[in-house]
C-alpha cells in the first residue's frame, strides 16, 4: 500500500510542480510518518523517502532509536513544550513549530556541540486560527531577527498549517501571504530558502504558490491507527 500510495503522492507532485512551472527537486517530500511504526518508515525508505517528520517526541524517540542506521533526515513538525526541548535538539535535523524566542534559545543551547546545526521553521500562524499555534505574522518579522543572531540553530524559512475546511481560493491566497512573509523578512537575515507548507489535503495547491517542503502522512501511509493527541 505504501508503495502505491507513494507513487500516487510522486505523481501528483510532479503534476503540480510541472504546472507551475518549477522543478521537482525543488519540493521536499517530508513523509509524515507520526502513528506508525518502524516497519511502515523502513517500506517508505526503501522507496527512497529521505526525509521524515514526527510530531510527538514520546512516540517519535524509540522510533529514531531503531532506526539510527537509516540514512534519513528527521523533522519535528509537532507542538513543543519549553521542557522538552532537549530530546529535540539532541535527535532531530530540523525543527518545523518554532513561534517563541524562549523555544529557539533552548533549542540553541542544547544543540550537542558535535552535530549540524538545527535547521529551524518558524511557524506562522496564517489562518488566524488560535488552536494551532504560530507567531502572529505582523510579530514575524521580530522573531526572525532574533532567531537568526543564535549559534546553533539555522534559521530557513517559516511554517504554516491551515485548517482543512479551507476552499481552494482561500488556501491559495493564505500560502501566497505565507509565502510573501517569507520573502519581506527574509531580506532582514540574507534570505530564507524554506517554505514548510501543503498535507495530504492541499499539497499541490501549496506547490502552486510556491512551498519548498511538503508534509505528508495519511496521503503515504494511510490513515493513523493511534488518535492524534496535541
Ligand atoms: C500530521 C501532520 C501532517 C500530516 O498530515 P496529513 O494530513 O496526514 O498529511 C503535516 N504537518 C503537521 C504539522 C502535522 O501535525
């Protein structure tokens, strides 16, 4: 299934990609895999998904663990809690719902002296919503600024999620502006080349206006066996 799956998801993505214009490689595929298990990773991997994103650490550690040998890249794309900041430096490679200060100078500081450093997405609260989280966009700006002085985290771009009962007019205007937030306070820091943005709903919308990563989970593996709980 995965397998299908995957190829359908590539399909689509080289579609969008192909009608607006832009080169494939141009798009991460970020395969979400939160609610299952090591196998279904391995499956994906094996079909040559580099990059794979997470939301809760609880579940995601022993998951990294298992799996250390794989050559894969590993995205926290969930909620983060000050006091759980440190599991998150220590095993991830980028960091997708950075919208505090406080989150990003821990991250910082905790990023093991040894490792890359942490590749970081602000997340921009872009559908007004209060229950998903993100910086304001009129406080982007701000944040960015000082996000981008600390030592051991690397700023790229921003994130948003939108709520799934959007239509497909209102999506695209609400990742254009996310995407022309990008552009404004990315001139402040020497340019930011990442915009997180499009799930198994609204991925090729996203691509149209512009998204570098796209997080996808259900449209991969299927539906989650265990209840999202943040
Ligand atoms: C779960 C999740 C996804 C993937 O959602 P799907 O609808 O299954 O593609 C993407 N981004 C974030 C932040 C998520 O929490």
């Amino acid at each position: 299934m995965i397998c299908a799956n995957l190829g359908s998801v590539r399909a689509q993505l080289a579609s969008a990609a192909h009608a607006a214009h832009r080169s494939v490689d141009s798009i991460t595929l970020v395969a979400v895999s939160k609610g299952h298990g090591e196998a279904a990773v391995r499956a994906a991997a094996a079909l040559q998904v580099r990059d794979f994103g997470e939301s809760y650490l609880q579940e995601a550690l022993p998951k990294l663990e298992q799996l250390r040998e794989l050559p894969v890249t590993w995205h926290f794309i969930g909620r983060i809690q000050a006091n759980k900041t440190r599991p998150i430096a220590e095993h991830f490679h980028w960091v997708h719902g950075v919208d505090r200060l406080k989150i990003a100078e821990r991250l910082s500081a905790q990023r093991p002296h040894y490792a890359a450093p942490l590749q970081l997405c602000l997340q921009v609260n872009i559908a007004g919503e209060a229950s998903k989280g993100g910086v304001e966009p009129a406080a982007a700006s701000e944040l960015v600024q000082a996000v981008s002085q600390l030592p051991r985290v690397q700023l790229r771009g921003l994130m948003g999620i939108l709520p799934a009962e959007l239509p497909s007019d209102a999506r695209r205007e609400a990742f254009a502006a996310l995407r022309t937030l990008r552009d404004d306070v990315g001139r402040q820091c020497g340019g930011l080349d990442t915009l997180s943005m499009g799930m198994s709903d609204d991925f090729a919308d996203a691509i149209l206006e512009g998204t570098t990563m796209v997080r996808i989970g259900s449209a991969i593996f299927g539906p989650r066996p265990h209840t999202d709980v943040g």
